[in-house]
C-alpha cells in the first residue's frame, strides 16, 4: 500500500527499525551524505519538494548508494525496503533537515508502472525515473472535476496509432519543471463517470502542450494548469486497456494517498513549531503540552500506518489509503497551525502555514474521504 510491494508476516509497529546493522548503515550514510548546505535547503523548505539544485544533488547522492527509489524491488532499482525501514529512515532524514525530495516518479507513477506496465515500460521509464532523466507530474483534477474527478472532459480521440487530446487539467503540481505526465482522459465521448477512460503517459514536450504556473496564497508556484491544444500521444503509451483507465487510476490514488504526506513530512512540520515554541521564555507556555500531544499523535499515526501496511485494520485497499490521507493531512494542517500560533511574526511558520491549507483538498478533500470511509464501514 505504500508502493513497497511486500506482503507477509507483520512488521512490529515500534517507530524504531529492529535491524541494528540497518540503523547503522542509515546513520553513517546520512552523516557524511548530508552537508551543512544540504540540510540548509531542507531547514528552509515550506512546500512539497526543496530547491531544485539541493534536490538534484541530494537525489543523486541517494542514487549512488541505491536509496532513492527505497521500496522499489531490487530488481527494478530499488533498495527493496520493508515499510519499517522506509519509516525509519525517513524519520532520520528529517531529524537531520535532509531536503525533501517528494518525487511523483518514485512514489506513484513508478510502482504503478512496476506493477501493471509491460516490460518495455519498465525499461524505458523506470531507469529513466532513478537517474532523474524523467521527472513526473499528475494530470487528473479539471475545471469541472475536482473531488469528482469522474466528472473529467479531457478528449482523447484515436487517430490510426495515436491519441489527440483536447482540453485542460489543473492544480498540477509541479508541471512546470516535468518532463513527463500521467493522466486520465475520455476516449469514449458518449460515456460518463469511470467509464470509457484512458491512463496516459505522455511526454510535457510534445507540440500543442503550455503550462501556466497558478501563485498560491504564500507566493510560491507549485500546481499549475496545463492545456492541450490537439495534442498527439503514442496508443501505445498507456497503462490498461482502453476504455479501461479507472481502474489504474485507482490503483494510482491509493499509492499516492498512501505517502503523500508522510511521518517524516509531520515531524519536520512539529521541529519547526518546537523552534518557535523554545524561542519564548514561558516555560508554562500551553503550547507546550499541545506540541507534546501532537508528538504523540504523530507516533500513533505511524504505528497506524505500520498496521495498515500489514493489513490488519480489515477493510479494503483504497478506505485504508483513504485513512491515511486523511489523518496525516489534518494532522500536518494543525501542527502548522501551532507553528504559527508559537512564531506568528515568522515568514517560515506563516509560509509552511499557507501551503499547508491544500493539504485537505489534493488528493481528494477530507469530505471525500470520510464518505468513502463511511461506506467501507457499511454506513448508508
């Protein structure tokens, strides 16, 4: 559910990783790895991903040592970790301000691709992915299907070996600086909802794609719109079968939902409000006790996320994802919301706390999640 493609015996919902020798290796790895200039990026970041240049170097310093794909199968690149081990390295990446990479390649369209691509996909886009050559972006969401996103219009009208796509996505993140995108379309025009959809890998550069860049509240520029103006794109560049396209995206959503904001992301947020917290002389200060009770919720979401992995919650694939995303999201928003109570004169506390408001609304609202949930659990 986490894209680590491992099933099995449970893993010990500890927050520590039981392999000493794994602790080890991880700590010797970050310690020389991670300059001063490095964790600077990482101290500064507020959005999703740090700077591009200390996101490219760090990247490759994780590839050199086989770490940036970390639940990839070793056989495609990946350093084939349980999701113990993925927390806990996360957990000291964050500890050390390591930039924050949150690569769309590596974290969702890759494990899709792994698991339901052919064998010429994994060829050409999975290397491609663990060097850095391919960056990835998100085309679901439109201007008239957000939450809905079954509501989408994008066309994708077969034309001998290609599609031509017509219309618009939006809210895409990061779009500006990807040079590939996966996305949904309608290439059946007499269909509605789920049906008669297609999941697309195509290439940003390709004739009659622009991109334009959508500021946010804190001035930063991360989601973007993206129009398609009679767009050619292989048939043969998909996932599933024509008409077929939901069903790969839903697998997609559950993977995402699943380490879009991850324990790693909620500790980084809660150092920073504690920064702001110590830095006023009120030792009865009652953020204090509330910063040490958002401590302890962070450590039960991961032993959550640690039996969600093992399935033991009983219920289905994408309600456990949902669950997920839905409290590591409201969870990230009220911490930064401590963080700015603690240090409202900070530009750091009032960026991270703007750029946090989205968190309940990418990936499907909080609304939406809590309907799926109510179903799974048999509410009419």
């Amino acid at each position: 559910m986490d894209g680590s493609f491992r099933t099995g015996r449970p893993e010990p919902a500890t927050g520590q990783c039981a392999d000493p020798a794994f602790r080890r290796d991880v700590e010797a790895f970050l310690d020389t790895a991670l300059t001063e200039e490095l964790r600077a990026a990482g101290r500064v970041t507020t959005g999703l991903k740090s700077a591009a240049e200390a996101c490219a170097v760090w990247r490759e310093k994780l590839c050199e040592r086989g770490w940036f794909a970390p639940t990839w199968p070793i056989e495609h690149g990946g350093a084939g970790w349980s999701t113990q081990q993925r927390l806990y390295f996360e957990n000291a990446c964050a500890a050390r301000d390591a930039p924050i990479l949150q690569s769309s390649g590596v974290r969702t369209i890759g494990p899709l691709i792994i698991a339901e691509g052919s064998p010429e996909q994994h060829a050409r886009y999975l290397p491609a992915i663990l060097s850095g050559a391919h960056e990835w972006c998100q085309g679901f969401s439109e201007p008239q299907a957000g939450s809905d996103l079954s509501a989408l219009t994008l066309r994708a009208e077969r034309d001998g070996d290609d599609f031509i796509l017509s219309g618009s996505k939006l809210w895409t993140s990061f779009a500006r600086y990807a040079t590939h995108m996966f996305l949904l379309a309608r290439c059946d025009q007499q269909s509605t909802g789920g049906a008669g959809l297609v999941f697309l890998l195509v290439e940003m550069d390709r004739p009659g794609i622009t991109v334009k860049p959508i500021r946010f509240i804190d001035g930063d520029c991360e989601t973007n719109e993206v129009f398609f103006d009679r767009v050619r794109t292989p048939v043969a560049d998909r996932i599933g079968d024509i008409g077929a396209g939901w069903k790969a995206a839903r697998r997609l959503m559950a993977i995402a939902r699943a380490n879009n904001t991850t324990t790693g992301l909620l500790r980084r947020a809660l150092r920073a409000a504690q920064r702001g917290v110590m830095a006023r002389s009120d030792e009865d200060d009652p953020l204090r006790t509330k910063l040490a009770s958002l401590a302890r919720q962070i450590d039960e979401f991961e032993a959550f996320e640690m039996h969600v992995s093992a399935g033991r919650i009983g219920v289905a694939e994408g309600p456990a994802t949902s669950a997920l995303k839905l409290i590591a999201t409201e969870l990230h928003q009220t911490i930064t919301e401590a963080g700015l109570e603690a240090a409202a004169d900070s530009d750091f506390a009032q960026a991270k706390y703007f750029a946090t408001r989205a968190a309940t609304i990418y990936s499907g609202t909080s609304q939406v999640h809590r309907n799926i949930l109510a179903q799974a659990i048999g509410c009419p």
